[in-house]
C-alpha cells in the first residue's frame, strides 16, 4: 500500500547511501516507493514473509499476472516505483548497498526478469479461469499494465484541444500537466530530453509514453484531507444532516454555503473568506518538491467558535492550501526547465467545482477535464486498444480516443491574493522546521545536562 509510510527509517537509509538510481527520484528515496517496503519486510517479518514470497509485485503487475499467468512486469511500474532503468535494467550495486542482495538470484526472477512496454500484449491474453471470473472470451488481450494514476494521465495529455484558445495549443505536450487527484494527488509531465527536478520522481525514460521522459510531482493526502478535516470537525454532524435535508452531497452543500457567505459580507470573491486563516495542508508528509515525509500539517488563524461557517471556512482554506501545494510543484519544475501552460484534471476531486477554480485561481493558469468523465478508465482503454493492435501506438489511440471537455480559467482579480498567500504557505513550512529546530537543541541540551 502506498500510503503506508512504515518504511520511513529505511527510506531515509537508503537517501543516505547517495547512490546513483536516486538521481531519478529527486535525489530522495521516498517511504512510497518499493525499495524501503522490501527493506521493511526483510528487516521485520524474515520468515513469515521474506522468505517465503516467491514473487513480489506492484499491484497492476499482479493484476496482469493474475489475468494471463505472464509475470512480465510493466516498465511504467519498475521504472516508477522500483529503481529500474528502462536503458539499462536492474542496477546491482544498489540491492547490494542497501542490503537487498539476494533479490539478484536467479535474474530478479522474484521482482522481475522480463519488462515490457505499456500496452504489450501479455501470454495469451485472458486465461480460462480469468475470462470465467470476468465473462469475457479466454484469449481476450490483455496489455502490460500502467500505474492507476498514469493510466489517468494517457487518459488526459493527448486529449483534443483545438478552438478552445488555450495556451498550451500548438506547443510541445511538455506545455501540458496531468494532475490526477483523489484520496492523493499525482502531477505528470513528460519532455523530449531529461530534465531533473530537486525532490520530484523522476525522468523516467518511457514509463508513460515511449521515447519520452516523465516526471512525476504529488501530494500524499488531499481528497483524504479534506476528509480528515471536514469529517473531524464539530460541527459536522449539522453539516450532513443540512446536506441531507438538502438532497445534496456535503461538499456540495459546503460550496453553496460558501457562496451565502461571501454574498453575506459582501465579499465579491469567495476565496477572500480566509484571508486570516492558512493551512500547510502535509498531514502526512511531503510527497513533493520538499521529498519531506516527516513533515506535518498546520493551521493558523483558529477561534474558539466551532460554527457550520467555521467549518466551511476551514474547508475553503484547506482547498486552497492543496492549490497552494500544486503551484509549489510546478514552481520547482519551472524553475528546473519546464514551461507547464495548462493543467489537465481528472480523479473524483475533478468533480468539485470549488477544486477545480482554486487550482485555477491558485496557479494561474487554465483547468482542462476530459470529455470522458473517467480518463484513468480510458488510460486503460489506450492500453487495451495497443494490446488488441486496434491501434498501432499509445500516441494513436490516445489522439483517437481522448477529447477535451471543461475548460476553468482563473480569475485574474485573485492574483494578487494568491500570491501573497502563497508567500504565507511557504513561510508555514518554514516556520515548522523552525520550531521543531528549536525543540531538537531543547532535547539535546536536557539529554547534556543528564
């Protein structure tokens, strides 16, 4: 699981060995990524688990496995999440210094001896067992995998924009930013050379689309957040039982009320409510630029009121802040060489329409979603389209099959507001290291004087 962040002593270990096959993952090996989970299990269940498993997989390779019998390993998965290199394999200086060793034998045959491209036809497509399992015909195709966020980026970068005068129209797909956001957030982009981004994953050579170089930026909690500080809230048994009455979903529900209260104070622009109240929104560490897991959340600007406002305020904040976090990724890829014009949004935050004109309003810049509602469903179609040979290439089925639909533009009146907020959410960040800089020498003197 991904978001199980138990491996973070090993993570961090690994960072220090400062060897090479981190220079593709920002220069830090993240407690998300497969390495320092192997690392956990070897250290702590040795025989229960580590030796015992005779295979360890990424969830969509499993998956493949489990619907061909092929254990081919997809080269979106190992190149992303497992260190590999698509020019030059497995590097074995690196299990060997962080004392994973014996995951050389037999040619890595126990996390993976043949990759293949995304979209390559697997064994024999669906074996009987599996096409019983799904009622589909046995030797239905069945394409290497791609990683559910990456599969939603297929789904969005390729889509149609023509007559909708966007500023990425008739640049490179580099101008483009995929950003799949749910219970976490995942911001994609690709270029034609490699560009490296200080404590953002990758290049990565063809993990997306072939021949291209993708880098991948996120957040590691945001429709979860949201959740946390929503759900953890007092009043929030008023909330869904308003929202109820209403007939409407909480969020939903919150928008509206957002929108009374602005009209209420006669603020003419909504996201001004919490000019007063800020949100660091790394709950659960950061995924990026910052590659800081230890780092923790904050909110300044509290009262001891615990109004349905209140809530709604601390919501807007908390949107606003995961905005903030977008355009702290993408000032690090700008300031390493990118020219991100256009951000293109699916997952189920996409369908917030609060989500979707803060990140519009926080970074400036255009909000396009698919004409498909479900672009991580039609990743996977691409990928089923290239493993059926429909298609003769991911770029063909991707140009065939994805549309642009939506278009949020920001407002240019918030500007201002948006920059000086960002200026209050970086120094948020800096203020916390700050204080748990001054706690640590608080510690290290007491432990002296003992």
């Amino acid at each position: 699981m991904w978001m199980d962040h138990r491996a973070v002593d090993q993570a961090s270990r690994i960072t220090e060995t400062g060897h090479s096959v981190l220079d593709s993952f920002g220069g830090i090996m993240s407690p998300e990524m497969q390495p320092p989970k192997l690392l956990w299990l070897k250290e702590n269940l040795p025989q229960l688990c580590w030796k015992s498993a005779t295979h360890f997989f990424d969830l969509p390779d499993f998956l493949s496995w489990k619907a061909t019998g092929s254990l081919s390993r997809s080269l979106c998965t190992v190149v992303c999440k497992w260190t590999y290199s698509a020019s030059s394999g497995w590097d074995d200086t690196f299990w060997t210094q962080i004392g994973l060793e014996d995951l050389k034998e037999n040619n890595y045959s126990r996390i993976g001896q043949q990759v293949c491209v995304p979209g390559s036809p697997l064994g024999s497509g669906l074996t009987e067992e599996a096409a019983a399992d799904l009622g589909l015909p046995q030797g239905t195709a069945v394409g290497a995998s791609l990683i559910d966020a990456h599969a939603g980026a297929i789904g969005l970068l390729g889509a149609d924009i023509s007559g909708l005068h966007l500023p990425c129209e008739k640049q490179p797909i580099s101008s483009r930013m995929a950003l799949i956001c749910g219970t976490s957030s995942c911001h994609m982009a690709v270029s034609q050379q490699p560009v490296s981004v200080p404590g953002v994953w990758g290049p990565y050579l063809s993990a997306l689309l072939p021949g291209l170089w993708l880098i991948e930026g996120g957040q590691s909690a945001t429709g979860r957040l949201l959740d946390h500080m929503v759900k953890g809230h007092a009043a929030y048994g008023q909330l869904k039982q308003e929202a109820e009455q209403s007939g409407q979903h909480v969020y939903s529900y919150l928008n509206l009320h957002l929108e009374n209260m602005a009209a209420a104070m006669e603020e003419t622009h909504l996201d001004q409510l919490t000019a007063h109240l800020h949100v660091w929104p790394d709950f659960h560490g950061n995924r990026s630029p910052l590659a800081d897991p230890m780092t923790r959340g904050l909110v300044t600007g509290l009262s001891l009121s615990q109004t349905l406002d209140d809530l709604a305020l601390l919501y807007l904040a908390t949107q606003q802040a995961i905005a903030l976090g977008s355009r702290h990724i993408i000032q690090a890829m700008t300031q390493a060489g990118y020219d991100i014009t256009t951000l293109f949004l699916c997952g189920g935050l996409s369908k917030n329409t609060l989500f979707l004109q803060t990140h519009a309003n926080a970074t400036g810049l255009p909000v396009v979603l698919a004409a498909e509602p479900e672009s991580v469903l039609l990743g996977a179609a691409v990928i089923g389209a290239c493993a059926s040979m429909d298609c003769a290439s991911t770029e063909e089925a991707m140009r065939r099959m994805s549309r642009a639909g939506e278009v949020i533009r920001p407002n240019p009146e918030l500007q201002s507001f948006y920059e000086r907020k960002f200026r209050v959410f970086l120094r948020l960040y800096e203020l916390q290291k700050e204080c748990v800089g001054l706690m640590e020498d608080t510690s290290r003197s007491t432990r002296q004087l003992h």
